[in-house]
C-alpha cells in the first residue's frame, strides 16, 4: 500500500461568453438604443473535499478537466447563461499543487472544503455599455475572457487515526496485523518494518478507524540513527498516538528467581518521548495512549510493578495471545469519538 496518493491532471476553466451587440427593435420606436446583453461568465473549476472518497484513485480515469464555457449575452439585455462549475469531489486531506512551478496552491482539510482551483473567465460587456452622449449606437462589446488551464498534481498523504511508535520488536507490526488485515513483515529482530503501512481496524459492527505502523524509533533517531525519524510524518496528523513499550525488555532482578527489573520500561518511554520532542515538539501534546506489549512474557507481578511505572494509565495486551486487545480497540475508539466531539 503507498502511502501517499498520487495524480496529476490538466483543468480548464470556462471560457466567458461574448458580449451581444444589438439594438432595440420595435414598432413605434424608430431609434430603438443599444440592447445586447453581457456574457455569462465560465464555469470555475473547484475542488471539494468528501468524505465518501477515500482515495483519489477514481481520479485516475480522467486526465482533461474542463469546466462549462458561458454563453454569448443576446438581444433585449438578455444576459448569456453562466458556465456551470466543474466540481471534483477529493477526500479530505487532498493537497493541490501547481504542477510547473511544483506550488502548493490549496489543501482541502475538513469535510465541505470548497476552493476554486481556476475561475472561469468573466463575460463580456454587451454593447449598451458603450452608449454616450456622442455614440447613441454603439456596436462595440467586448469579447468573454478565455479560461484558465493549470496542470496539476494532486497529493493525497492517506490519514491515519492512530499512530503507532515504539523501539523496534515492541510489536507494532504484530498488533496491526492481529487487528486488521494489513500483513505487515513481523521478525524478531530490529527494523523489520522499512516502509510505513496502514490498516484499516474494525470496532464492532460498525465502526472503524485506521492505524499506521511505521518504523521503529531509537535512541538518536533525529541524528539519522536507526531508520532516523522522517517516518514520524506519517503519524504526525494522527489524532492518538499508541506508544507500545514491550514487557519483553525487563532487566535482570537482583534475584535469579524473582520478578525482573521494570524500571527500563519507564527509561524505554521516556527515550521516545525525546526523539517526539526533537521531531516537533507539538507531538508531545498529541493525546497518547501507553500500551504494555507481549503481557505473555512477564509475570502478574512485574505486569503490575510496570502499570506502576506508568501514573498516566497504561493498557496491557499480547498481540500472541489476544488479551487486553479488544479492550484497546474499545479504549481507542472511544479515545478518538471524545477527541472528536470535541
Ligand atoms: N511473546 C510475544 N511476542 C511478540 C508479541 N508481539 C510481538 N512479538 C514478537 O516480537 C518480535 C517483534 O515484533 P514486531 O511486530 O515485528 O515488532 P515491531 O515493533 O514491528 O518491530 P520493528 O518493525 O522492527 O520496529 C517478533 O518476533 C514478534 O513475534 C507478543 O504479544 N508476545
Ligand atoms: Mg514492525
């Protein structure tokens, strides 16, 4: 699956109608004066942001767009109908960018989003606007300004809800592929995962939110290590970001025998939070949900001594066995229904 959406297309706006050039023609009134009617003006080409569409895939099967030209105003100051607007329907999020100059020009962030990507051109002046007191029969109009053609691309970076982060082997790629039918490459050794990817996760019946598992962050990432942070793009319009810190990563106890050490859960979170922070720091104010992975592999007791470690609530699962799962699933949907009632 890519992650960004792609395409490029050519858009034309209307044409606006010529300007009429006639004259007043009745019975009883020899020198009827000047009557032509003005052009209607082109169609604008807008595009509007939907939620149906999901991806910009249907936009493919089209490379011309053109809107409506205006029609030519006509005698007795009829004016010419306007050109009807070309509407192209994209999904929330799409960016729109001037293909020549490799411009940003819009982006369409929230539902309804109506922008005009290129106006049509204004109609031209019937003739009676050119009377005075020296020209009683003017002949002149002026013609419809031409349309505006643009090529353009159009960017799609696919939304996730929620974002998953966490060290390689935390399990990010085995949760997302447990909750939805994204098959991510799972391993047991360090970035298994390279390339971001999405999976879209069913609560109930009948709701459903998207998740991104993206590569795993290390210490120094922001200087490149590991894969580096750049990854962290695709999670940072998220609106929840999971942060999975592994039971797996427990310390030795003093005692052979006894619950291992927990407190490098705790150093683990904080290192992510830092790497967060040197990405943007605005990430540290994203509403966060911690969860304690692969529970299977420790104790109840060093279970509980981690939730400890964690005064802001955790959530603890194994992504093997499936316990605590639906559990986050419910948390997170009602995590991301409260985020947006807001
Ligand atoms: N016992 C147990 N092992 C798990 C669990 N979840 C994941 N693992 C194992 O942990 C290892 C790493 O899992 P991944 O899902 O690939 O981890 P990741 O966070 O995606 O790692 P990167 O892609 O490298 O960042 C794999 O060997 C998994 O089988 C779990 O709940 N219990
Ligand atoms: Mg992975």
């Amino acid at each position: 699956m890519r992650f960004v959406d792609e395409v490029d297309m050519s858009v034309r706006s209307g044409r606006g109608g010529r300007g009429s050039s006639s004259f007043r023609k009745e019975k009883y009134v020899p020198m009827g004066g000047p009557d032509g009617g003005d052009g209607g003006d082109g169609g604008d080409v807008v595009f509007i942001a939907d939620e149906g569409v999901g991806t910009l895939l249907d936009l493919r099967q089209r490379t011309q767009w053109v809107a409506d030209d205006g029609e030519h105003g006509q005698y007795r100051l009829r004016s010419g109908a306007q050109g009807k607007d070309l509407e192209i329907r994209v999904p929330v999020g799409t960016m729109v960018y001037n293909r020549a100059e490799d411009q940003l020009i819009f982006e369409l962030l929230v539902e309804g989003d109506r922008r005009v990507a290129c106006p049509g051109g204004k109609g031209g002046l019937g003739n009676r606007h050119f009377k005075t007191s020296t020209n009683r029969a003017p002949r002149q109009t002026t013609p419809g300004e031409p349309g505006v053609t643009i090529a353009l691309r159009l960017e799609l970076k696919l939304l996730a809800d929620v974002g998953l982060l966490g060290f390689p082997n935390a399990g990010k790629s085995t949760l997302i592929s447990r909750i939805s039918a994204a098959r991510p490459r799972i391993a047991d050794y360090p970035f298994t995962t390279l390339t971001p990817m999405l999976g879209v996760v069913s609560v109930g019946d009948s709701h459903s939110f998207v998740v991104a598992d993206i590569p795993g962050l290390i210490e120094g990432a922001a200087e490149g290590k590991g894969l580096g942070h750049q990854f962290l793009r695709h999670v940072d319009r998220t609106q929840v970001l999971l942060h999975l810190v592994s039971l797996a990563e427990l310390a030795p106890g003093p005692d052979e025998d006894g619950p291992r050490d927990c407190s490098p859960l705790r150093a683990r979170y904080m290192v992510i939070r830092d790497e967060l922070r040197r990405y943007d720091a605005d990430m540290l104010t994203r509403p966060e949900m911690v969860v304690l992975t692969q529970a299977d592999t420790a104790t109840a007791e060093e279970i509980s001594t981690a939730l400890a470690l964690f005064p802001e609530g955790a959530v603890v699962i194994s992504a093997v066995t499936g316990a605590g799962v639906q559990e986050l699933l419910h948390a997170v949907w009602s995590r991301l229904q409260g985020l947006r009632g807001r």
